[in-house]
C-alpha cells in the first residue's frame, strides 16, 4: 500500500508540473525528496535523492519540513510560526502560495507567515523554486513555496483508508494527535484530516526555560472530488487552521489567538486530444484573524498595555492550461488574479489617560492579474530547455476614508499605485553522458513593494529595534538571478553542486528619518522603507550521496550565502556556511539515523544598516531510530528521535534577538497507516 501511496504522489506531482508528466526523467524541475506522504520539490537539480520517510514526518512540524530543505533558512521568533527564507530572501522577496493560492498573514509583525496555517498532514508536496520560473504563481525575485495539498483519489483500490498518530516530545511536554481519513468510489471521493498540537515553554541547552514559548493549535482540512463526467472533475477543499496562547519570547508581544480559514473549488478538464492536456481553474477565498496579546507578560516588561489585532483577506483564482505544441514542446498557459485586503490596528491604554487608537496597517488593498506563458522543449535528447514569461499588473489602495486620512498626514497626493511588472526565465541543461550533467539557468525578476513597505505605519521591527513606515514612491525591486550547476553520478556515488548570483535593483531596505519620534516605547528610532541602488547576493551549494553498501547510506549538504548592498554593508538574515549530514543505516527493519549539523559563525554583518549582530558557530547532533510494524491490516510506524543529544546551547543567525533553540529533545511518534 506505501508503494501505491507513493505512486499516487509521483502522479500528483507530474500533475503539479505539467510539463514534467511527458515521462522525461531528467526535466529541470525534478528533483524531489519523496516522504512518506509530503513531497518536497526544487527546481534545482540540487536535490538528487528521493527519500522514502515514514509516518512521523506527518508529525514533524511544516518549519522543520521547510528547515530541511538545502538552502532553506527559517527565521526563529519562537518556538511556533517560523518565516522561511530562501538562499537569504524572505518577506515581500519570495512568494507563498498553497495549491497557486495566493495567501497572506495578517500580523504587521510577521507572526503569522503563510505556512504556519498548513501542516504536513494537509499536504501532497512542497515545490520550492529559487527564481522565476514556471511553478511560481506570482512575480518574484526569490521564487518562494506552493504547498500542494492533498486530495483525495477516484477509485483507489482500497476503498477506505486513513491513518492515525500520536507524539510526545520531553522538552516541551508537547503532545500531539493527528488522524486521517479517505474513502473511495469511482466518481466520488473525499478525505478528511486534522491535528492537535500542544506545547509548554522549551527549555534551551543547559536547562535554561525559556519563557512564552509555549503554543497550542488544531488544523482541519477537508477534500473532495467528483468526476461530472469523464474527464470532467470538481475538487473542492476547505481548512482551518487555529492557534492561541502562543507565545514570542523574541518579540514585545504574544499571540492571543491566529486563526485561517482557506477555501476553493477547481474544476478541471482533461480532453483526450494532442493538443490540450487539460485545463485546470480554481477558484479561492482565504481569511486570516490574527490578535496580539500582552496580558500574560510581567508588568515590567508592558510599559503600556496594547491590543494589535489584524486580519487579512484574500478572493482570488487562476486557469491554468497545458498544452501539446508538437511531440517535443510542451506549453503551459496560467491566468491568475487575486485581490487582497489587509487591515491591522493598534489600542494603547496608557495608565492615567485616554485610551489611543490607530491604524497600523491602513485598510490596504492589492489587486493582481497575471499571464504566464512557459514552454518546455526537448531540443535533442540531450539538450533540454524551458522559456517562460510572466507579465503582472499589480494595482495598490486604500479602501477605507480612516486609513486614506491617516496617510494623508505623512504622504502627498494620490495613494494609488499601479505597477506593471515582467517576469522572464530560462532554464537550459545538457547531458554528457549518463553520468554527467550540466544546467544554467537566467531569470529576470520583479516584484512591487508589498502593502506594509507601501503603506505601513509605525510598525516596529525587532531586528533592529526601529520602527517602520511604508512610502509609496518605492520602485519596484528587481533582479537578475543567474545560476549554474553540474551533476555526477556513478554507482555508489552522485555528487551536485551549485553556484548562484542574484543581482538586485532597488534593493528594498529601511532608512532612518532624523525628524521622526518613535511610537513603540523604547524603539531605537523611526525607518522608512526605501529602494538601495543595487545590491548582490550570492552563494553555492552542494551535496554528497555516497551509498557504499545496500544498508548504509551517507548524504551531506552544504550551503553558502553572502549579500552586500551598493554601500558594502552585508544584507541581513544571511545564513552562514551550513552543512548538515545524515547517515542511515537499516538493519533487519530497523532505520537509525545520525545527523550532525555544523554551522559556522556569521561575522559579516552590518550592524550601522541592518541593526545585525555576528553569531557564534555551533555544533548539534540528532539521531533516530524506527521502525515500521505490520500488524494486519495495518502498519504502524514507530520513531524515536533524540535532537541535540549533548545538549549544546546555540541559536542559528537568523533566531531573532539569538533566542537559544532547544536543548535535548526526545521525540517518540506512533503512527498507524491503513
Ligand atoms: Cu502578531
């Protein structure tokens, strides 16, 4: 039954990629990590494995899923919610999208990234790309995340299958129970999932506990399809997604409660014909609340107490085709808008005075339409290209008389912003032999400033302690991302390696204004976001796979970022040289595990720009141990993991204000699959 789950996820996947589904093992957008459900995909040929993993990646949390993956850095603010970052990039640089839905936190801040409202259970894949390219549904400069969700299959063999688990954790006493269900008939199908998460404060290396960094939430998903007709589908799904009580330790504030609600209905076509291979659209709405809480935190530390609360609103849809050109070229047309609406305020209640209210984030508006046009072409059988272009109209306003008021104290004029803006990649490899490869790739990116750079007010930035607002003369910021790779691969051994350049224009940064006073207490001063000239980053990666014996296996990867911006100041959030390697082994049924992580002190930083701090080197140690049990009719996986088993105390450069990450875990997740 894992193979056939397995099979089901690769047909999915060659779904996701379209192009890919025309039986050509080595397209660019192969590489994948095969869990035991999730797949995780690059658009890099960086990630040359595919790894069957068990039950509990269903378990582990979305972060450390993203964490995983080679050049993938999470900023840290605690123990819930994680940002990721790709080769350095973040924020407003890199898209997130969950099945091409365009979706977005409501916490001004960044609380609330996108993929703390999914987990491992809701999802079929992950496709992660590192520029424009064609599985990108927006414009970027950093490409970002589609998470695939999961759907339910027509006339699975078994007709009803599921899974149950449940997870403890010693550090955080945290517990955790999850379940699935799907049930199978030949023109109607649906799967339900959920979980439960819960955890207390985590304790660093050395027995230190560190405070508000407890959280708890529950996720519910639920998917169904029915076949209209032959070839005729209608997939509807629909998840929530509900936190509270989560604490910051890196930040001012807590999160009383974060809650999303995401819906959508697709219909899609698959015509028998030459021409066009199908036809998918979607439609989607998503909702976020989102509200700030200090009444947990000591007096001391509230000088005066706040409410933050937020939301964020999203309707949008795209209709996506792919097409046969000829026997060798594959094209993929993809229409998609959206309109977004974010809304966040802030009450102060000073001890002997009125209360204060204000806007933070303005009643602020974005509207998208979008054409992406990209074909895929075998050239001979050992050159292989894709050449796409995007072109997006991005529209910016107020919608409320509130928030157009407030801005018109600071800014002059219209607030209206219309930006036209022109994605272009190519992606190219050849094949030596069968065991060398070579591919390069060039991307031209752009993006518009996002609604907090435009718009925002006063929103205050613990990194460097200053508080922000936004300008609407940003340019857009753009680059040029350039990239080159090579491949090996010989019996035992397969060995990649990659280098990168992105080249910025309009790099967008904060900028001290001298003649402003701060809103948060004890801020350092006031920034605005402005456009830098130009800025670089670039950086390498490679990976190991040696397989010397058909038990053991040993998979090393290694990465590298540096950025500067025109004035040779170090770009912050920049992940320092990392390198993480597992060794595996089964014996008799048996999978252990050992994966030391080494990461090496980030000195380049710019304290003066970026309000950054060098951080120390650090050295951790994981292990596990698992095992999958038939038990008919069932099979149940069980693991146990020890995470930083010497307890070492160390926190990564991207951990804001250096929270320390957890000392010694033990994990132990039971997970049983029918
Ligand atoms: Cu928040």
């Amino acid at each position: 039954m894992r193979m056939k789950l397995i099979i089901g996820a690769a047909v999915l996947l060659f779904n996701l990629i379209g192009l890919k589904s025309r039986g050509q093992e080595d397209s660019l957008s192969k590489k994948s990590i095969t869990l035991h459900e999730v797949v995780v995909q690059s658009d890099t040929r960086l990630r040359n494995t595919k790894e069957k993993r068990q039950g509990a990646d269903l378990q582990i949390s979305t972060d450390q899923l993203l964490e995983s993956i080679a050049g993938v850095n999470m900023i840290r603010r605690g123990g819930y919610a994680w940002e990721p970052t790709v080769r350095g990039l973040n924020a407003g640089q890199i898209n997130v999208t969950i099945s091409g839905m365009a979706i977005f936190g409501a916490c001004t801040d960044r609380m609330d990234p996108a993929s703390s409202y999914i987990e491992p259970n809701n999802l079929q894949s992950i496709a992660v790309s590192y520029g424009a390219n064609n599985q990108t549904y927006g414009s970027t400069i950093g490409g970002g995340f589609n998470f695939k969700l999961k759907q339910p299959r027509l006339d699975n063999e078994q007709k009803i299958t599921g899974l149950a688990g449940v997870g403890y954790e010693t550090n955080a006493h945290s517990f955790q129970t999850l379940a699935a269900l799907e049930y199978s008939d030949k023109r109607f199908a649906v799967r339900g999932n959920g979980i439960f998460r819960r955890a207390g404060n985590y304790t660093a290396g050395g027995g230190k506990e560190v405070s508000f960094s407890q959280y708890s939430k529950w996720n519910g998903g639920i998917g169904a399809v029915y076949q209209l007709a032959p070839r005729h589908h209608l997939y509807a799904d629909y998840i929530q997604d509900e936190g509270w009580d989560i604490g910051y330790p890196a930040l001012l504030m807590d999160v009383a409660f974060a809650k999303a609600k995401i819906g959508s209905l697709t219909y899609q076509y698959k015509p028998d014909n030459d021409r066009l291979h199908s036809w998918e659209t979607r439609w989607y709405y998503n909702i976020i609340n989102h509200a700030m809480d200090d009444t947990k935190r000591p007096k001391d530390q509230v000088p005066v107490h706040m409410d933050m609360p937020g939301t964020s609103q999203t309707v949008g849809f795209y209709s996506e085709a792919k097409w046969g050109l000829d026997s060798r070229n594959h094209l993929t047309t993809r229409l998609n808008g959206y309109s977004n609406r974010l809304h966040a305020e802030m009450t102060m209640y000073p001890e002997n005075a009125a209360p204060m209210f204000m806007l933070t984030i303005p009643d602020a508006c974005r509207d998208v339409i979008g054409l992406d046009v990209s074909n895929k072409s075998e050239v001979s059988p050992k050159i292989e290209l894709i050449m796409g272009v995007r072109t997006e109209y991005s529209g910016s306003s107020i919608y409320s008389a509130e928030g157009k008021q407030l801005l018109s104290g600071i800014h002059q004029g219209s607030l209206n912003r219309s930006h036209l803006l022109l994605n272009a990649y190519v992606n190219g490899q050849y094949r030596f032999s069968d065991r060398w490869m070579v591919y390069t790739n060039i991307a031209k990116g752009m993006r518009s400033a996002t609604l907090q750079e435009l718009y925002g007010f006063y929103l205050f930035n613990r990194m460097d302690g200053y508080d922000y607002i936004g300008n609407p003369e940003l340019k857009n910021e753009s680059s040029w991302n350039l990239g080159t790779g090579a491949r090996f691969q010989k019996k035992v051994i397969t060995m990649e390696g990659q280098v990168f350049a992105y080249l910025f224009n309009n790099y967008i940064a904060g900028h001290p204004l001298a003649d402003y006073s701060v809103m948060t207490t004890g801020a350092y001063g006031v920034k605005q976001y402005s456009n830098i000239s130009s800025a670089v980053l670039y950086g390498a990666e490679a990976t190991v796979l040696v397989k010397p014996l058909s038990f053991l296996q040993v998979k090393s990867t290694n990465t590298y970022n540096r950025g500067q911006d025109v004035k040779r100041r170090p770009l912050p959030l920049i992940a320092p040289f990392r390198s993480e390697s597992t060794i595996s082994v089964i014996v008799k049924g048996y999978r252990f595990d050992a994966t030391p992580v080494y990461s090496a002190a980030q000195n380049r930083v710019s304290y003066e720009g970026y309000g950054e701090l060098p951080s120390k080197a650090f050295f951790i140690m994981n292990t596990g141990i698992g095992k999958t049990v038939k038990i008919k009719p069932v099979d149940l996986d069980l693991n146990l993991r020890v995470l930083n088993i010497f307890d070492s105390y160390y926190y990564e450069h991207l951990d804001i204000l250096k929270i320390p990450r957890p000392g010694r875990n033990i994990e132990i997740h039971a997970t049983i699959r029918f």
